[in-house]
C-alpha cells in the first residue's frame, strides 16, 4: 500500500518538471498525426487508429497521475480537432481511469518482491 502511495506522489511530482511537460508535448503531436494520418475507418462507425500508442508510452513512462491527465486532455484535443461523431463523455472518463488503474496493476505484478 505503501509503495503504491509513493508511485502516486512521485507520478505527481514529475508532471511539475519541464522534461516531462516537453516530452508530453511531444508524444501529443505524435498522437495526433496518428489520429488524423494512421487511422483505418471501416464504415461510418468502425475506426482503427494508433493514437492510442502515444497515451501508452506517456502513462508507462510518467506514472499514473501525469498518464491519466495525459490521456484525458488529449482525448479532448483530438475531439476538438478531428470530431468523428459525438463526446461520449462516459467512454471519457473510463478511459482516464483505464489509465490511471492499468499503472498500478502492471506495478504490483512486476515488483521484485513478487518475484520472489
């Protein structure tokens, strides 16, 4: 519980630091342009798209906290950008928790006193 607390405090102390904002903003235009060249629709429902691979590294690399921040302005910005029907604002906000609980899953499993 405790390790879990500290990867919190520590996912928040680097949103504050000028590498991870700038390496953020780097991953987003990346995003982007996957979102708006790199994406496959089939019909007017079905889209698939490697925008999602940006928000991965973000969240893997920064923790929780700046992963799920990440993942919920982007989605925001693509929609504003390239708005491909309606804000679902639900699938929002499950994508941020998505985000938010997938780093402390994939922590607890590989920790090295699991391992053990």
């Amino acid at each position: 519980m405790e390790k879990t607390k500290s990867m919190f405090r520590t996912s928040a102390k680097e949103l504050k630091t000028t590498s991870t904002m700038a390496v953020c903003a780097m991953l987003a235009a990346l995003a982007l342009i996957l979102n708006s060249v790199a994406s496959i629709n089939i019909g007017p429902y079905v889209k698939i798209g490697f925008s999602g691979i940006p928000n991965q590294i973000a969240d893997y690399l920064f923790g929780p906290i700046t992963g799920c921040l990440f993942a919920g302005v982007l989605d925001i910005v693509k929609f504003f950008i390239c708005p491909d029907g309606p804000f679902f604002s639900v699938s929002h906000l499950m994508q941020c928790l998505r985000h938010l609980f997938m780093d402390v899953s994939t922590t607890n499993i590989s920790s090295p006193s699991a391992a053990c």
